[in-house]
C-alpha cells in the first residue's frame, strides 16, 4: 500500500510585508471569498485526480497569513481532501496564524472547522523587536494568542526569531524561558538570516543591519538547545524542537522525503518523482485555475540524482538522520552513487556524523557546520 501523502495549502494574503520575509505572500485592499474558495478546490481536486488510492496524513495551511481565511474555506478543503483521498485516523490539521486579535477571535471557528494543530506566528515579545520585524502586534497579544490557542487546539506551536543585532545571550535565555513556561508541545526557533531581495537585505548591504557572527551565534543556539532539552523539548530538526510524539508530522514529511501535493499560489510539491510549482502571484493563479483548471505553472521530471541528493539534503536536517535504504528506493539508485563513503568515515572518526547501520545523521557537534558536511557527504552529480 502507497504510503500516505501530506497536503500543503497555500493562502498568500497578508495584512502587510515583514521586512525580513521572502515568502509569497501579497497585500490586497479586497479579496474574493467564494472565487478563491473554488480556485483552491480546483486546484486540489486536480492533485486528487493524480494520485488515487492515497490517504493524506496531514495538511498545513500556510501563508501569507491563513488565519485571515475564513474558516467556512477551511472547512471546505478539509472536506474536499477527505472526499478525495480520505484522511487517516487522527489526521494532523495545522493552520498558521498570527497574534493579532482579529485572527484569534476566529480560533473557536477554526478548530470547529477541523484544524486541531496550531503554529504561531510570534517572533518576539519585546515590543522594540516586534517594531524591528515589522510584526503587526503586541507582546500582550503574542501572550493572549498563545493561552487563547492552547484553549482551542489539541497541538500549539509558536515561532521566535533569535540572534538578532545586539541582541545579548542573558537577553535570549530570559526570552526563551518566558516562551517554555507556556508548556507549548512544540517550538520553532529560528536564528534570524538575511534573505535575497528583503528589505532587511538591502540594510544589510549597506552595514545598517548586522547580526551576530559565528561565534556569537554558536553561543546563543547551544544556550537554545541547553534551555529546550531541559524543558522536555529537544531539537529534532535544526530549528525544530518537540516534546515526544508532538513533532510536526507535516514536516516530517518534508524532511524524510514522502510525497506531498501543493495547492494555492506559489504552492511547491513532491509527487510521482516530479518537482511542481504553482503561479505564484494570485490574480495569475486564479487565472490559470480558470483557464485550465488548476494552477501549476512547473511540473518537472526529477531524476534518480536529483530525487537521492534532495532526500539526503533535507534527511540530514532531522536528529534521527537520514535512512540511506529508504533514499536507495526512492531513488532506484546504489548509495554509493550519492554518499562519498570516504567522507563519511572521515566525519564520523571526528565525531561529526554517525552512522548506526543504514542510518546516518549529523551529531550535536556537527550541526552547526552541516552546510559543510551536506557539501563533501553527499555526491551532487
């Protein structure tokens, strides 16, 4: 039996642009309700009608901002995958959303709709970071989001940004143990990086914007990882740290390389040993739905390489690591043909890597340097 598919759904709309994100995500004055409710179960039900016999086993609803969708649309998608492929028992239904008072009052109208896990769009909870980040919201409304959330929601997970400029090591452990006191099953915690055509680029380039360097940033992501464990939620992706069983299983996905379908602007999948990107701008979207009834602007041929490299690239990120007889099948390719073994046992006797049969993963002494372990571990051509 195929194993089960993940559903990503994409919402672009945003009440305004942070500085440091290069999502797709877009500011619209008005937005068609029922137009963009039709476009995105078009586009669903033609993933559907490519992959028969599945079950799905997640769906996240990303953005932009899906908080802003109404949860009636919500509902909708829910249905239409369920009728399409049929959900698996205790199905994770994830929903991104902001701190913003207007986008918690619709929380009880979410979880009824069907969302049962809830990632939080937080960032900071001082409110001259928050200006910084250019966050729409409050510190108090971060906190109120996240007691409003763990009422509502079987799973809570929120996100912070950490070294920042200036921002000191005392001042990030004070910060985290504020957000490990709300006993939340998940946090994403994510060093801040300058990202192509931001604004925060541009400051950077002209040295208005400079974040920690090496060494301060070693310091503050050990302090992360000391405070995490103690508190029961250990790392078990690079930014990504869980309480047993609360890992995200959507990402999980993601990083051990099973297929999932995109849907919305901009939306990326992996199905059928193919890459597929939707168009990303809306107003193209919902003319690409209209004109063919779905909106993939890419669908491309992976190649055995290519489908072995990405799994080894993303499996690397993961604690458990990576297994090389799951990549070998689906790849259809000889592990040889992707691991430089050399390097491996190079790594491994300098305590990088281990590799415990057909299992390799990157140590707690490696991570921090796993940009240079991906470049001589995995064979790119």
């Amino acid at each position: 039996m195929a194993e089960p598919l993940a559903l990503y759904v994409h919402w672009p709309f945003c009440v305004s642009k942070c500085p440091y994100c290069d999502f797709n995500s877009h500011v619209r004055e008005r937005v068609d309700q029922v137009a963009w409710r039709d476009a995105l179960l078009a586009d669903l039900r033609h993933e559907a009608a490519l992959l028969p016999g599945r079950k799905v086993s997640s769906i996240f609803f990303g953005g932009g901002t899906p908080s802003l969708m109404p949860p009636q649309t919500v509902a909708a998608v829910i249905a239409a995958a369920d009728a399409a492929w049929g959900l698996i028992d205790d199905c994770e239904i994830t929903l991104e959303a902001n701190p913003n008072s207007v986008e918690v009052a619709s929380f009880a109208a979410l979880a009824a709709a069907g969302v049962n896990r809830v990632s939080i769009g937080v960032q900071s909870f001082d409110p001259q970071i928050l200006e910084f980040l250019g966050r729409a919201h409050s510190g108090d409304e971060a906190r109120r989001a996240i007691s409003a959330a763990q009422a509502h929601f079987a799973r809570v997970s929120f996100d912070l940004i950490y070294a920042r400029p200036g921002q000191s090591l005392a001042a990030w452990e004070a910060e985290l143990a504020e957000a490990l006191a709300f006993g939340t099953g998940h946090l994403s915690l994510y060093q801040l990086t300058i990202e192509p055509g931001t604004r925060f680029a541009t400051l950077a380039a002209k040295g208005d914007l400079v974040i920690p360097d090496g060494d301060a940033a070693a310091d503050l992501f050990d302090a992360t990882q000391a405070a995490t464990r103690a508190a029961g939620l250990p790392r078990y992706e690079v930014s990504n740290h869980a309480r047993r069983g609360e890992e995200s299983r959507h990402n999980l996905t993601y990083w051990r390389y099973g297929d999932y379908a995109g849907i919305g602007p901009g939306a990326h999948g992996r199905r059928l040993a193919q890459a597929t990107e939707r168009h990303r701008k809306p107003e193209n979207f919902l003319s690409a739905v209209a004109r063919n009834g779905h909106g993939l602007k890419v669908e491309t041929d992976l190649p055995p390489h290519e489908r072995a490299t990405e799994a080894m690239l993303m499996g690397l990120r993961l604690i458990e690591g990576v297994d090389l007889t799951r990549v070998e099948a689906r790849s259809g390719l000889a592990r040889d043909s992707f691991v430089d073994a050399g390097a491996v046992a190079r790594l491994a006797g300098q305590g990088l890597l281990v590799q415990e049969s057909d299992q390799l993963a990157v140590t707690d002494a490696g991570i921090l340097l796993l940009d240079s372990i991906l470049s001589e571990v995995v064979k790119t051509d």
